[in-house]
C-alpha cells in the first residue's frame, strides 16, 4: 500500500488525537499510547482499533516484538500538515496562496496582530530573494 502522504488521505478527528500522541511519542506499544492519554483514557480496545485502521489507511506501520507490536508514524506531523493545507488551497482556492491570504483578511479571519504578523512574513520573504 502507498504511504498516507502519496494517498492525501485525511484522518478523523480520533485519529489524528492518536496520531498526535504518536508523533509526540516518535514510536510505541499500544499501551504506551494509552498510558499517554489524560484522564479518562480511551479504552484499549478504542485506541487498538483506530491504530488498526491508521495501519491500513498508510499512516502507522508497526514492527512486530514477540506478541507485541511497535507502531510508528509514516509520516511526520508536518507531512500531514503540508499536505492538508496544499489540499484546501487546490479545493478552495485553485492553489493560489494569494486567495487564502486575501479570504482570511476579509473574512476577519484574521485579527490585528496575526495580519500584521502575516505582513511582516512577506516583507521578509521578499527581502530574503
């Protein structure tokens, strides 16, 4: 099967939460994601059964350990990002950054601050040519 990145597939809110702990944790046992959840934790069984299927969607492979498994991430956090924010702008915007930027100071997406701070980037990409 491809990797997730190749697929643009998208996760589900479950499962970039579980996906979340296993880019902070880099890789680990099914219990090791558990044990790294707030209380109340997810059941096992709820967090196995998502882990089984971001396996099979390319977004976690494991490695086997006796009758255990080690499960990691096939891409990074900031793949996944990347990856979801060239797909809204292909979706909503024809690719262009120009219209997200130009929707978000529009639509008061953006306050004060984050629009000056937007500001600031682009003189600094343009500087840096």
């Amino acid at each position: 099967m491809a990797t997730a990145q190749k697929n643009h597939l998208e996760l589900t809110r479950g499962e970039f939460e579980v996906m979340q702990h296993l880019w902070r944790l880099g890789h680990a046992f099914l219990g090791e994601v558990v044990e790294s959840f707030g209380q109340p934790r997810p059941a096992y069984t709820t967090i196995s059964t998502v882990i089984r299927t971001l396996e099979a969607k390319g977004f976690v492979r494991h490695r086997r350990y006796g009758n255990s498994h080690r499960y990691t991430p096939t891409l990074s956090r900031k793949e996944y990002a990347e990856q979801q924010v060239l797909r809204l702008l292909e979706q909503f915007f024809h690719g262009s950054t120009g219209e997200l930027v130009r929707f978000m100071a529009s639509e008061g997406v953006l306050s004060e601050e984050q629009r000056a701070a937007l500001l600031e980037a682009a003189r600094e990409l343009i500087e840096a040519k």
